[in-house]
C-alpha cells in the first residue's frame, strides 16, 4: 500500500455479507407479505365462521331440528368454517414467528456488518502505522550511521576546543535533530546577537568547515602554522568484571566505580566478582552449592517474602511475617540494614582523571 492510499476496506468477505443481507432482507419481505395475504384470508374466514355459527344457532332455536339434513349441512358448515379459521390463525402465528426469526438474522448479519467495517477501518490504521514505524526505523537507522560517520569525521579532522576539548559534532547533531523534527525548530534566543541555531545539519556544519577551509588557505599562504588539528583521545571504556553467582542471606548494595548505589535483594543472583567475594568476606554472600546457599534458596522457593536469619545449628532459618505480632505472636526484630559490600575498583583511574581536570 503507497503513501497516502485509502484503505482497503470491502474485499470479497465484506461483499458476500452485503448479500447475504440483501438475501435476509427479501426473506423477510417475502413473508410480510405472505402474511398480510393470510391475514386477509383470516378476516374472511372470521366473517365465514361468524355467520355459520349464527346460522346454526338459528337453526337449532328458531326450529324443532327434525329436518336432519339440513341439521347435519349447518352443523358441518360450522365445522369447516372453524377448521379454515383455526388453520389461517395457526398459518398467522407461524409465519409471524418466521417473521421474528427472519428480522433477528438480518438485524445480527448488519451488525456483523458494521463490526467489520469498523475492524477493517482499525485493522487498515494498524497496518498505515506499522508502515509509517518501518519507515521511521529505515530512517532512524540511517540517521544513525549518518551520526556514527559525523562524530567520526568531526574526531579526526574538526578542531576542538582548547578548553573545553569538544567538538562541533554535538551542534551539527542537534541541528539535524531540529529539521528532523526530534527538536524544536523554534530559536529561544531569537534576536540575540551573536547566537545562532541553524535548523539541518549542512548549516551547523558550515561554521566549522568554513573556518577550516580558511586554516587550509592561511596555511597554502604561509600565513598560519603548517599544524594538523590535535585528535582527542579515545573515550575510556569502564572496567568489565566478570559476573559470579552467588547467594545473599539479607539485602545488600554496592557502588559502581563513579559512585552510584546498586541494591541488591536476597537471594540467588549474578555480582561483580569484586563484590561476590566482598560478600563472602563479610558473611553474608553463600556460594550456591554450599550448605548455607542452597538452604536460603529452599526458604526463598518455599516463601519468596521471608526474612532469612540465622538458626541455632548454624544454618539458616526463613520468619514469615503473619500480622502485627509477627510470627507465633512473639513478634520479630527489627531486620538488620542491608549489607554494604563497598564499590567497585577504578581500573582505568577515572576518576582521578576528572579530579585532574
């Protein structure tokens, strides 16, 4: 489907539904109309019948009966218009319920009919969506190689800055951003002298190149130092330890090498080796296939939510909070804070690098 298309709504299905409703619709005409002839002939049949009766109660009060013949012709005359009247009421009552039956069918084929509609009209937005999204991801992956090659052409050829040592490559990046619509186009210093906030990447970038094209002719004139701008260094990658599995007997927490707290729960998880073996320094951390480990994870599988403490045998016992009193109405101690188990090393000395700085 292009760009721009109406959806698909009515296909094959949908144009059989219109039919079988059409089909429903004739069928309940046909029997209206079958049924207003029934009940005329029941209009003429309640007349036959009215007067028959009449005439066979004339018959047997206005006279003595002795004529037997004339006896049995009203007395059957009677009964034939009864029978032809009960027959055409019966005829009325089921094509009545035929009728029902009928509009009951046709009134759930059009609703299925505007459910499909209104699924097909979702079920077409869904699908303008997930294109829209596969265009947008086409995009943002090509950004991104945009970007990659940016920050990689900036890095080896733009000069930094002597102070700061940055480049232009976050201000060419933004300006893209900013006709890509991710940033407000709008300038917030509009008026400001000196401030400018072009909106593509090609304006933000021709500040810089064309300062460095004015470098390269100073230079071919013998007017500037004949000197490559200085490369920054390679970003610092941090440490990568290996992870370890262990077992906490109580909640604990570390610090990465820049300072930010981790929390870990108790229980069975993967640490930084550094860590991992802190903990077990500080008796607090089990291996899993140790005693104490594969005891605090039975507690654990057993009540997710107990507290571990330690038993008098040297294991490990699970407590269950059961209401304010705490378990068997003893109540329970305060639970000890969560262990410290120290941060991690600064390998590549980071942070006395920015100290430095």
């Amino acid at each position: 489907m292009g760009v721009g298309a109406a959806p698909q709504i009515w296909g094959k299905g949908m144009l059989g539904r219109r039919d079988k409703a059409k089909g429903l619709e004739a069928e309940v005409q046909s029997l209206e109309v079958r049924r207003s002839g029934v009940l005329n002939r029941l209009a003429d049949a309640v007349t036959r019948h009215d007067a028959a009766v009449a005439e066979q109660r004339r018959f047997l009060t206005e006279t003595d009966g002795a004529d037997a013949r004339q006896a049995r012709s009203v007395a059957e005359n009677s009964r034939k218009a009864a029978d032809e009247r009960a027959a055409l009421e019966d005829a009325a009552r089921t094509l009545a319920e035929l009728i029902e039956d009928a509009k009951a069918r046709l009134a759930a084929e059009r609703d299925r009919r505007e459910r499909d509609r209104t699924a097909g009209e979702i079920e077409a937005g869904a699908v303008r969506i997930e294109e829209a999204a596969a265009r947008m991801d086409e995009a943002a992956a090509a950004f991104d190689r945009a970007n990659i090659a940016l920050v990689q052409a900036c890095r080896d050829h733009a000069p930094r800055d002597p102070i700061l040592g940055s480049g232009p490559e976050g201000n060419i990046l933004a300006a893209a951003g900013r006709l890509a619509g991710i940033l407000p186009r709008e300038n917030p210093f509009e008026g400001v002298a000196g401030y400018e906030r072009p909106i593509g990447a090609v304006p933000a970038a021709a500040v810089t190149v064309s300062a460095m094209r004015a470098n390269a002719r100073a230079i071919r004139e013998g007017a500037a130092p004949n000197v490559l701008p200085s490369k920054p260094p390679e970003p610092t990658q941090p440490a990568i330890f290996p992870e370890v599995q262990v077992v906490l007997s109580r909640p604990a927490f570390y610090r990465t090498y820049l300072g930010q707290r981790i929390d870990v729960p108790a229980g069975g998880l993967m640490l930084p080796e550094p860590i991992a073996a802190q903990a077990m320094n500080l008796g607090v951390g089990f291996g899993p296939q140790s005693m104490p480990g594969a005891a605090i994870m039975r507690i654990l599988r057993i009540n997710p939510a107990a507290r571990i403490e330690p038993d008098e045998s040297g294991s490990f016992r699970g407590v269950a909070f059961t209401g304010a009193l705490g378990d068997g109405g003893k109540g329970m101690k305060p639970a000890e804070p969560p262990a410290d188990l120290g941060a991690l090393p600064d390998m590549h000395g980071v942070i006395l690098s920015e100290a430095a700085q």
